[in-house]
C-alpha cells in the first residue's frame, strides 16, 4: 500500500499526466491507454494486446530505477 502513495502521477511509458487511479495499486493513463500496476518491486505497464487482453510491455524495479523490456502472455 506504500507503492501508491510515492506514485507521482505520471505515465511512465508516454510522459503524460493524464493518470487515474483504477483500484489502490492501479492506474489508467488517458493518452496512450497503458494500465500501470505497482507492487512492492515492480511497476509494469500493461497494453492492450490484439486479442483484447492486457500484455506486460515494460517493467521497472521500484528500488534501484532499473528499467526492463518484457513481453509476457496476456494477463
């Protein structure tokens, strides 16, 4: 619950400040339509595949600021 509240507001794939809050750990940003999920490690920032579902395109450690491209199966 400690994530959300060091969450600044802005969309860590396209810069934009049209962020809003989904759930407490989730966030919608209105520009590039990216979902942001914070856990206690990681931000991922989920897109929307072509088959609808959510796709994992870019994680970030919450900690050190390392930055990692991974593409997973849709959520």
């Amino acid at each position: 619950m400690a994530p959300s509240k060091k969450y600044c507001g802005t969309c860590p794939w396209c810069g934009s400040t049209l962020v809003g809050r989904l759930t407490q750990n989730r966030f919608f940003c209105q520009d590039c339509f990216s979902e942001i999920a914070i856990e206690e490690e990681w931000v991922r920032v989920y897109n929307i595949g072509p088959d609808g579902g959510l796709r994992c395109q870019r994680q970030y450690a919450s900690r050190e600021g390392k930055k990692s491209t991974r593409r997973s199966k849709a959520v």
